[in-house]
C-alpha cells in the first residue's frame, strides 16, 4: 500500500508539471521547472484561502541557508493569501535563545521558529503538536519514517519537516574513478584507488592527494574539507566519524550514553580511535581547514578545491549546481566504516567491518503554542514544503533543503529538473535510501540541555585538533563534563529522554 | 522657601539609573542564586552552588579570564603608542592634515562584526589574499589555526579597530595643551625628543591615564572580534572571558551559572581597573 502511494506521489510529481506550469508558473517563476503540484498546500489551494488583515511572524535563520526560501515562500504565500508576513533573520548560533528567551519569559514574538531537529526536547514543551489535518496528509504520508522520528517527540510530531539532513561522503568521481589516477596511485602506494570504505582508506588517500595540482587547473588541491571550526557544528562531523567504529549493532541501549547507567560512553576506545583519526585529518586539509565552518566546507568541497568531503547535503548540491566548476564529477557514498569496531560490553574490539549511517540533525522549524495564528502559521509551513516548492528548494544548494520524502529518492527529480548525470543520480539516490533501510543508525542526541553536552562535546575535540590534549584526554574530559550536566538536569529526565531516541537506534519505534 | 520640590527634578535621571543600572545588577545577583537552564526555567534558589562551581571546578573561566588579561592589556599598550604617533603626527602642521585626521578615524567608524568578517576573509589561510602576498616571500603563517599566531591575529584586529580612538582622544588632549611649555623649551634649544619627553608626555599624562582606562575597560569586553574570527579557537587558545560567559549563557543557556560568572567577572574589573588607574596614576603623574 505504502510502495502504491508513494509510486502515486512520486508519478503526480514527474508527470503533472505539463498540466500545470503555464497557470502558476508564470506568477511564480521559482517553480517554473515543475508548476504547481496538487496537493493540500498547493498554490492552487492555497491562493483560495484568505488572510487578508493578519501578520504572521517568523524568526529564521540567516540568508541564504533556510532563510532564503523563508523569505520567497513568505512572499509567495502573501501573495497568494493576502497575509502581511514578517521575517527576522538570525545567526545559526543565535536560533536556540533567541526563541528560547521569550518562550520562558511565556511570551511569543515569533509565531513560527526555525531551529535544529534537536531542540525538540527542550522546545516541544513551547510548541504547538502538528494537526491532525496535516498529518494525515497526503505530503505528510511521504515524508521518511526516519524524520518523521526525527521531528517528533514520542508519537507527538512538534516540528514540521521542511527539510531532511543526514552526513554521507562526498568525493571527486573525476578522480577516483579515472583509470590513469588508479594506476598512478597503485604503482605510488600499492593500494586499490576506489570509494573509501574506511576512515583509514579516506585518510591514506586524502593525504596522497593533499597539497598537489591533481585537476591540472593551475591550484593546488586538497585531501578533504571538514567542519573543524570550534562551535560551528564540529560536533556533528566528529559523531560522523565516531560512529564507524562506537555504533555496534550488537550492543543495542545507547551509542552516546549506556542507557541503564547513563554512563557516557564518549571517552570510550571507539570514540577515541575516532578522534585520532581526526587529528590526523588535520595534515590533510586545505590551509586554514582547521577554521572551516559549515560555510567554508561547502565552499571548498563545492568549488573543487578537495577531493573528499563528509556531512550534510550543501557541499554535494553545491558542487552539483550549473554555476560548478565541478558539476557531474562528484559521487556520492555512504560514510566510511571501519575494520573493527568497539565493544562497550565486552569492553574490546571486534574485528570486523562496520558502518553506521548518522541521521544528523537539521533544520526544523514550528508553530509557537501561544501563537494567535496557528491555522496561518501551518499553514504557511505546509506550503513551505509543497511538492513543487520542495522540488525547486532541493536544486538550490545555497537553500539548504535536503530530501526527507520517500519521492524524493527518484534519481529522475535529479536527471530531469537538475540536468545530473544519471550515474550520479543514481549513486546520490541511492545512498540515501540505504541510510533509510539500515539498521545500525545514529540519530542526534535530543536530551534536556543537550546544547550543554553538543558544547562540551565541540570544547574538548576542538583542544585535541588544536594539539592542546591527547584525544583521550579530551575525551575523558568531556565525559566528566557530560556526568556533571546529567547529574544537573537529573539522571531521570536525561535518561528517560534518552530513551526515545535509543529506541530509534534500536529499531524499535 | 520650600525647595523640596527639586528633588521631583532628580527622579527622571533616578528612574533611568534605576531600571538600566540598578535593577539590571540586582537581577544578575538574583539570577546566579538560581540554577535557571534550558530544562529548568525560573528563579529557584540554589544558594551559593553556582559560585562554589565557578571558583572549585571551572578551570576554564580562569583561564580564559588570564587569556583575557594578556589579549585586553597587549591591545591597549599597542592601542596607545601607536595613536599617540598618529595624533602627535597630525597634531603637527604637516601637509593634508585634515585628511589624515579623517583617514585614522575610519577603521574606528566601521561596524565591528562586519569589518572583522572582512579581516577573516583577508587572514583565510588558503583563500585569503594575506598569505597569498606573503607566498612570494615564502612563508603562509597559519593566522587562524595556530592556538599562538591566532592570538596575535586577534590583536592585530584589535589594534586596527579601536587604535582611532585612542587616536582621538590623544588628539584632543594635545590640542588643548598650553603652548607655554613648547615655547620655554624652544626657546631653551631643547630636541624634538627631550621636548616630548620632559614637556608633552608629563603634560599628556591625566589624559593618557583616562584614555587607557577606558580602553581597558572596553577591550576587557573583546567578544565580536573573537565570535567572528575564530570562535575561541584553535581549541580555547582565544577564548575570553565574554565569549565564555556568552557560551554558557546564550548557547548552552545556563542563565544562573552565567549570572554567577559575570557577576565575579564585573567585581573583578571593578577592583583591578581600580588598581591600574591608582598604579598609572602614581607612575605617570609622580610629579
């Protein structure tokens, strides 16, 4: 039945452009390469209802990442429904308090908030549940089970999904698959040049293409481009690299914490073996890498300048736009894995390979409880995510929005509407979809405080990559930090919250 | 006559004093009695935990606090020699006067955030046009990512913010200098170097000793500067003590923890700057 729908949503969103593109797409030329795609919240639905006379008040974030197609899609829905809408754009670091303040003061400024998926704990008490109407919506139906997870709170889903993150690597296919660069790297180093399975393979062939002319533009290329920049969501990139070799699906009951003893398990051996790897990265990084935020990652990725590069969708988008250097000589892969991964129970090794997919945490955005114009503000997120926004929203890498529908994952949105080589469509596609399917997944941590852990996480690996403490030392470090903030909040309340995405890792909800 | 009735002209200045200075700092007392975060909002009392927390188990807060220290006093030594030169120079006729005095005071009238963005861009180890001059000479400093070079470079962006200003103010001192002296020295044959030695730098010294105070003050604030330029990294090798209070405040919302800290921080200013200008004003104005 669910493979029917989806076939239906997926068929609807090719096939229906023809029928539609003259009337809307005229007025609104963002969505000139599909038209309008029937739905609940489509343009058509939506230039029927009427707001005339209220004001309708947004906080997000900066453009253009997010805040760019929150401001086209407040003009759009004006124009349609004869709102007044207000946008405040605001720094990435800033999102959390900047609705976090008012909301404790029990006051509402903003009637929609865009933040990370992982607020969810400390903001769902602020926020109001999705309504049934939307959830049972045909668009709904056809978002992931995974963000579904994601963007709810035990069955309750308090953020409405705009957008879908996960971190995969993103490597140079004009390079890894060019015959003459394999047989060169062979003779060189005696080892297969191919997509690299492991963090160790990554690291070997990074350093061989670190700090050399090896797309003969006349610059200097790199290994990989990395968010190593203290506070700009290192954090994320170092759970990246963690979860090879600490996510055993043996050991159900907690990748970050061991959920009966709430014990952190982030200065464990697999953790470790991640960091170390981490501070080597930093000899194969473009000058300067050891600064790159978000920002620079896409930049540097996506304008060529590395041959390697992990974490959320922008860099591969954005190395796959026209205006690319490199557009159509990308791949996309699954994270590498490792040959051995760490045992929390029996307290060793397994010598065997391991990946994990991480469903990182992403943009999210919802609808304040105490907002006056809660019908207008769902509405406005609905039309946010329409089918024909959501398709044009997907080819703007600079947008920010990533898949998170199930009609999503067919290779010909891609080939299509964004002229993508087939091959990479395909491999783009398909990675993604795997992460769906696997069992051995990380989600986020969504805890009470959990800026107070994502913080203490980004102080201590930040001092190993700047060579201020040993990798274990950073990591005992901020484990004794993670004990002092669950005995703050209270081991019940981190524990029971736990739980729920524990069950998630687990398979279970 | 009843003249009780000025006091009724002081309460508009009391009522402004009191809700942007008094009532803010009793709030901030208030607020670090309480464990108020993200998970448990509102004023409860915790008594004095969050202190006990600050001075037995945040190494971090007093290192950052002695980083701060080093980065506020460094910028402020550089922030005067350096606009002393300036305004002795353009104190003196020299051509284009005017124009000079207008060009030193630009970087000064700049927003700090955005000209600090353009500092990053210019300090970008690989796409920035510093190292891309400096590669002639062979050398490419890693201005951002080595925890030392990366202190030097929040200096160098300190100086040229707020080195106007000391300008300024130095500039306004020497214009309002007698002419007496400088006249009883010429007239006594003295050098360019003994004139400004014995006769305009004791003469400088009350105004030199308010211009570096308050420049202490402000530069003992440094966050934007670091926020932009590097987070406080390499690690925490630029963390200052804004910025921490910031993180712990803003970013992980531990108002009462926060509270505690700014707090101990403000006492801590109150009673070195206090020292300082006691200490600069016995040194410079010994006679």
């Amino acid at each position: 039945m669910k493979t029917c729908l989806t076939a239906l949503i997926s068929s609807l969103m090719i096939f229906s452009p023809m029928a539609y593109a003259d009337k809307w797409s005229d007025q609104f030329p963002h969505i000139k390469a599909t038209g309008d795609i029937p739905g609940d919240c489509s343009y058509e639905k939506m230039s029927k209802k009427n707001y005339k006379g209220k004001t309708l008040k947004i906080n997000t974030h900066a453009i253009p990442v997010m805040g760019e197609p929150t401001a086209l899609h407040a003009e759009q829905f004006e124009k349609l429904t004869g709102a007044k809408v207000e946008v405040t754009h605001t720094p990435a670091g800033d999102l959390y308090s900047k609705a976090m303040v008012p909301f404790q003061a029990g006051q509402a400024p903003y009637d929609v908030v865009f933040g990370f998926s992982n607020f969810i704990n400390d903001w769902k008490r602020y926020l109001a549940p999705v309504p049934k109407k939307y959830m049972n919506s045909p668009e709904m139906k056809d978002v992931t089970k995974s963000h579904m997870g994601v963007s709810s709170w035990d069955g309750t889903m308090y953020q409405y999904p705009v957008d879908g993150d996960r971190h995969y690597l993103k490597y140079r296919k004009d390079v890894i698959d060019n015959p003459e660069m394999q047989k060169k790297y062979k003779a060189d180093t005696g080892n297969e040049l191919r997509v690299p399975r492991t963090w160790k393979e990554y690291a070997q062939m990074a350093k061989y293409f670190n700090d050399w002319d090896w797309d003969g533009d006349g610059e200097k290329e790199y290994g990989s481009a990395e968010v190593m920049k203290k506070d700009d969501l290192m954090f994320a990139a170092f759970f990246s690299r963690s979860v090879a070799y600490a996510k055993n699906p043996r050991t159900p009951g907690g990748f970050f914490f061991d959920l009966e003893t709430m014990k952190p398990n982030i200065n464990n051996p697999g953790f470790v073996e991640a960091l170390t790897d981490w501070v080597e990265a930093t000899k194969y990084v473009p000058p300067g890498g050891t600064n790159f935020g978000l920002g620079d990652e896409i930049g540097s990725f996506g304008g060529g300048q590395t041959l390697f590069s992990f974490s959320w969708d922008d860099a591969f988008i954005a190395a796959m736009q026209d205006d690319s250097p490199i557009k159509n000589k990308v791949g996309a892969a699954p994270l590498p894995g490792a040959d051995r991964v760490w045992n929390r129970v029996t307290n060793s090794w397994e010598n065997q390979y391991n990946q994990a997919p991480y469903i990182v945490w992403g943009w999210a955005v919802g609808v304040a409880k105490k907002s006056k114009v809660k019908d207008m503000a769902f509405d406005y997120l609905c039309f946010f995510s329409n089918g024909a926004n959501h398709q044009a929203d997907l080819a703007i890498g600079r947008f920010g929005v990533n898949p998170f529908k199930n009609s999503d994952f067919d290779p010909n949105i891609y080939i299509n509407s964004m002229g993508w080589d087939p091959e990479i469509a395909n491999s783009y596609t398909q990675t993604l979809l795997d992460m769906e399917k696997s069992n051995n997944r990380v989600f986020p941590l969504r805890v009470p405080g959990v800026f107070e852990f994502t913080s203490a996480v980004a102080t201590g690996t930040s001092k190993a990559l700047a060579g201020q403490l040993s990798p274990q030392e950073a990591l005992d470090e901020v484990a004794k930090e993670w004990e002092a903030i669950v005995s703050r909040v209270g081991k019940k309340a981190v524990q029971d919250a736990y739980a729920v995405g524990v069950k998630m890792e687990d398979n279970k909800l | 006559m009843n003249f009780k009735h000025k006091y009724f002209f002081l309460f508009p200045g009391l009522f402004v004093l009191i809700g942007i200075l008094i009532f803010p700092i009793i709030f901030v007392v208030r607020l670090s009695l309480s464990g108020w975060n993200s998970y448990n909002p509102g004023l409860d009392y915790i008594g004095f935990e969050n202190y006990i927390r600050l001075f037995t188990d945040d190494p971090r807060f007093w290192e950052s606090f002695f980083r701060l220290s080093f980065l506020s006093v460094t910028t402020v030594i550089l922030q005067y020699v350096i606009g002393f030169a300036l305004a002795h120079m353009v104190w003196k006729d020299i051509k284009f006067k005017r124009f000079f005095r207008v060009l030193f005071l630009v970087p000064m009238m700049t927003t700090p955030v955005i000209m600090t963005v353009i500092w990053r861009t210019f300090f970008h180890e690989s796409l920035g046009p510093v190292n891309d001059l400096l590669s002639v000479f062979g050398v490419a400093p890693k201005w951002l990512t080595d925890p030392v070079i990366a202190k030097f470079t929040v200096i160098i962006v300190e100086v040229w913010q707020w080195t106007p200003f000391m300008f300024l103010l130095l500039l306004a001192g020497l214009l309002s200098l007698p002419k007496e002296p400088f006249l009883a020295a010429a007239i006594d044959g003295a050098s360019p170097v003994r004139k400004f030695i014995y006769v305009t730098f004791p003469l400088m010294a009350p105004i030199s000793i308010g211009a570096i105070i308050i420049r202490l003050i402000e530069a003992s604030k440094i966050m934007d500067t670091v926020y932009v330029l590097t987070s406080g990294g390499p690690g925490t090798s630029t963390e200052t003590s804004s910025f921490y209070i910031f993180i712990k405040g803003l970013r992980e919302f531990q108002m009462g923890y926060a509270a505690s800290m700014s707090f101990t921080y403000l006492i801590i200013m109150i009673i070195s700057l206090t020292i300082i200008a006691k200490v600069l004003t016995k040194v410079l104005l010994k006679e």
